[in-house]
C-alpha cells in the first residue's frame, strides 16, 4: 500500500511538472509568434500573439467576442483584449519580459486606466473601470530594461516610474483604433452603457430589499 502511495506521489508530481511547463511553453509562444515548440510530443505555435491567447481562453468555455479581439502589437507593447458575450468579471494576462506576472502590477493597472480615458474620451463619457472592463478578457506584455518585481516569483511588477507613459501611449494607440474602427468603437461604448445601467437596476433591487427586511 505504502508503494502504491509513493508511486500514485510521484506521478501526480510529474504531472503537475508537466501542466506547469506546458503552461509556461504556451505562453512564451504567444510572446514569440511564429515559433515552434514541442515537449513531449505537443507543439506549442502562435501565429498572432496575444490574439491567439485571448482567442483560446474565449474558446475554452465557449464564449464569444462581441467584436473581433483589438491587437496592438510593436516591439515594446503588445495588448489584446475583446468584451465577451457571456463571462462576468474580467480575465486579463499579464506579461514582463516574457515573465508571466500572475498578480499584475504597474503595466497592467497603466493598461487599465488607458484604456477607461480611452472608453471615456471617445464615448465622452464617465464610466467606471469595473463597467468598462465587465466581461473582458484581454493581455498585456511590456518589454521593459530593468523591471523590478516584488517579489522573488516575479508576480508583480513594481516600476512606478513607467506608468504615466504607458497610460499616455494605450489611450493614443486607442483613440487611434476607435477613430478608425467607429462600429467596434460603439459596440464598446454601447456594451459598457449597458453594463453600468445593469448595475444601477441592481443597486436599486438590493436597496429595496434592505428597505424591504428593516420595514419587517
């Protein structure tokens, strides 16, 4: 029995060996498009970057985009993101150097916040940042000289100096994008409105019920 246990240990190790490289040749793959990896008899390829990721993880549970995912991508930056028709919260990707930062930090909150100016300024709007990124699944992958991390994991990023830059240049590139893509641009626009007015009739459902069990 004691063998049959070690052996049982040491098969769920290698397995969870094996999800953990496989995880992590799958995303370099996406950082490197056109690159071609194989282990253990699986080939890991990207042709589009950070497309094919959000695209993947839409397909996984089969949701689909709103609009076709926006990509930008060039030598420093490279984001993707698309609003999906049935996910709740937001799925985001974050990406140093090749380093995958599970916990985020400066390149994807700068993402973020460049974004909702983006939304706010084209829609002439005031939306909030949970409204605009409800059901979004998106990537962001920085290439930075010297990133500092917070941890020895490497999970977040910490160059604060960065965040004013990046902030300025995700809200250009998609100004850039929405002045050019009007119809896309006013899907984003139109899904975000419903989003918050969502959110408005549910506040108002829960005020009423509180109202509701004080007067009982």
């Amino acid at each position: 029995a004691v063998g049959r246990l070690e052996r049982q240990h040491g098969l769920d190790v290698a397995l969870r060996h094996d999800e953990h490289v496989e995880r992590r040749l799958r995303h370099y793959s996406y950082l490197n498009s056109g690159l071609r990896l194989v282990y253990n008899g699986k080939t890991f390829q990207s042709r589009n970057g950070l497309f094919d990721l959000v695209m993947e993880d839409l397909q996984a549970d089969g949701s689909e985009p709103i609009y076709p995912p926006l990509h930008y991508s060039e030598k420093t930056l490279e984001f993707c993101f698309t609003h999906s028709n049935s996910r709740y919260g937001e799925t985001f990707y974050s990406f140093v150097n090749g380093q995958y930062t599970s916990d985020g930090g400066t390149h994807l909150s700068a993402f973020r916040e460049g974004l909702l100016k983006a939304v706010n300024e084209y829609g002439q709007e005031k939306f909030d940042g949970d409204d605009v990124r409800e059901s979004m699944v998106g990537a962001v992958s920085i290439r930075l000289k010297d990133p500092v991390f917070e941890s020895q994991t490497k999970n977040k990023l910490g160059n604060t100096e960065i965040r004013t830059e990046l902030v300025n240049r995700v809200r250009e590139e998609l100004l850039q994008f929405f002045n050019r893509n009007k119809d896309i641009a006013e899907k984003i626009v139109a899904k975000v409105q419903d989003t918050r007015q969502l959110r408005k009739e549910l506040q108002e459902v829960k005020k009423l019920a509180r109202e509701r069990g004080f007067r009982e």
